[in-house]
C-alpha cells in the first residue's frame, strides 16, 4: 500500500538555526497534508496544514512547502528554539471515498542544541 | 477551549483486567477518532465516529477491544481482557467534520499492561 515516509529519522540542529524536516509521500491523489509536533509525553499538536492546491504556507516561524511534482512535503521552522525540540509527523489525507483518514509518516525526532 | 481530555493519563493493570479509557472530544465537534500509538507500528487509527455513529472500526486490533460514543461528549474505549500486547500510548483525538480535516489529538493515555 502506499504510505507517508520521512528521509531523515533523527535532526540535530543549534539553536537559532533554521530546521528543515522532510517528509515524501507516495499518494499523488492525496489533497490534504498535516504537520503535527510530538513532545515527550505529549499527543500530536497540529502546526500547520497546507492543501494540495497551495504549494507554500507560512506560519508563525514555520513555513510547509509542497512539491507535487516529487510527492515532497517540508516544513521550515525558522530561528529554531529548545523548545522545538520534538518528534515532527507529517499526515496526509488520501482521497479514498473515506477522507477522514490520516496516513502518518514514522516521524522525525528534531533536537536543538543551546 | 480545553481541547480534548482524556483519562485516566496513566494506567498499569494486570493481564486479564478489564481497561476502560475515557475521552471527551473539542465542544462542536461532531468526529472523534481513537489510535494507539507503539514504537514499532507509529500511529494506528483504531477506530472512527461521526456523529456519535462508528463509521470504521477496521482497525480495532480484535473482539477485546470495543470501543462507544454515547453522546456527542464522551467515547470510551474498553479492553477486556487486557494482554501485555496492548501496551502502548492510547489517543483520542476530534475534528470539526472528519473529512479533510484537522484532527486534533487529546494528551493520551499511557497503558501498561503486567
């Protein structure tokens, strides 16, 4: 089946870097994606989303870029902080006739360094 | 907004017993999702509601598991009887319509099972 995967499991960055997470997905049909942050004993707390006809959102230090021409998704997190530091899921909504499903990726764990 | 609350945050119990996990979904909401959530499977949709119906339930491991939604305010989750095999971090989380929509994910419950 297909499914939503991370390039890299682990990213450790310095504080006041700027942190890239990468997440392919292999469902171009999919319109919707997520990104969720994960902290330690903590459920998925939604960042931000971006729907597949954008291919560039920004938030509040975070910026989600979408290619569909390479089924990529990335999310920015600009000037990045200790507290940054958490497990990154990206989520896609596949159109199957069930679009409340979420397919999420394993995640990536980002550690900042002070 | 309080989010979504779920209870008991932690729970051990003895192979055998009999678990019931506790979720009250974001006011307005009318979709509530379960997942379970292990190092080596990721995020597991268990099951779905919409409007207090269950919708898909293909995902609920096996007949101990069974899960309710009441009204539109509360769904549990039960496990009888538990087995060690069910450890693992129990998540309930709710959306305003269900399709394409973010999910938002209560703190969970941590499950451990003797």
């Amino acid at each position: 089946g297909e499914s939503v995967g991370l390039h890299l499991p682990t990213l450790s960055v310095q504080e006041g870097d700027n942190s890239i997470i990468n997440c392919a997905y292999s469902n171009s049909a999919s319109d919707y994606f997520i990104w969720y942050k994960q902290e330690s004993g903590k459920g998925p707390q939604f960042i931000i989303d971006i729907r597949s006809n954008m291919d560039k959102r920004q938030g509040q230090r975070v910026t989600v870029l979408l290619n569909k021409t390479v089924k990529h998704l990335s999310l920015q997190i600009a000037a990045t902080q200790p507290g940054d530091s958490a497990v990154y899921f990206c989520a896609e909504n596949p159109p199957q006739g069930s679009n409340y499903k979420l397919t999420f990726g394993k995640g990536t764990l980002l550690t900042v360094n002070p | 907004d309080a989010g979504v609350i779920q209870s008991p945050r932690h729970e051990v119990t003895e192979m055998g017993q009999e678990v019931t996990l506790r979720c009250k979904p974001i006011s307005g909401h009318n979709s509530l999702f379960w997942y379970r959530q292990t190092m080596m499977r990721g995020l597991e949709l268990l099951i779905y509601f919409n409007n207090n119906v269950p919708i898909d339930d293909s995902g609920m491991p096996e007949d101990r598991f069974s899960a309710k939604m009441p009204n539109a305010s509360f769904s549990t989750l039960k496990i009888q009887p538990s087995e060690p095999r069910d450890s693992a971090v129990y998540f309930c989380a709710s959306s305003a319509r269900g399709g394409g929509e973010t999910q938002y994910f209560g703190p969970g419950t941590r499950l451990l099972v003797l």
